[in-house]
C-alpha cells in the first residue's frame, strides 16, 4: 500500500488535468501556506503512523527540495527543475506509476 500525494495550488486543476479526486486525501495552501507543512498535513490523513512510503508528484524545486526534507519519493512532472525521476506530463498513467513505491 501506498499514499500518492499530489499538490496543486488550487482544487480546480484536478479535474482539467484528468484527476478523479473521489477518494483521494487532498491538501491545499487553504490549509497552510507551507509546502512543507501541507505534505506533513496531507501524511497525517492518509497514516499517521507513517507507516506507508509516499510518492509526492511536484513540477519544481522546491518540490525537491520538500521532498528531500521530508524522506518522500518524488516524481518532477514536467521540464522545471532536476530529479533522476522524471515524466514529461500525466499522459501515460504507466509512465507516472513506474515511479511509485
């Protein structure tokens, strides 16, 4: 089993991105303007016994930068930034899921 968390400034880029958020434990900047502190928000509901590896998608380098902090495996979606896990967009669902653990 494992967590997928995936950050967006604002909820209504899920559904234009082909998300289907029914079920999905989401966290937002409503919550805190952290990142940080949104990934450890978003952790807590989904385990909070942190028990389950998380796989975090972000598209820049803080998002590297959050994710190294915090021990979570990254995906960097897109061409900002450098990561050696990297896809170009959500196109192939089998390319974004190769990468979680």
């Amino acid at each position: 089993m494992c967590a997928v968390l995936v950050y967006f400034y604002q909820h209504l880029k899920y559904k234009p991105a082909g998300f289907e958020t029914e079920g999905l434990v989401l966290a937002s900047s409503n919550g805190h303007f952290a990142r940080i502190e949104i990934m450890k928000s978003a952790r807590m509901r989904v385990d909070p016994t942190n028990a389950f590896p998380i796989t975090y998608f972000g598209d820049a380098e803080w998002d590297v930068r959050a994710c190294e902090q915090l021990g979570v495996n990254l995906v960097l979606v897109g061409e900002r930034g450098e990561h050696h896990q990297r896809i170009k967009n959500f196109t192939s669902l089998d390319d974004a899921l190769r990468y979680v653990k």
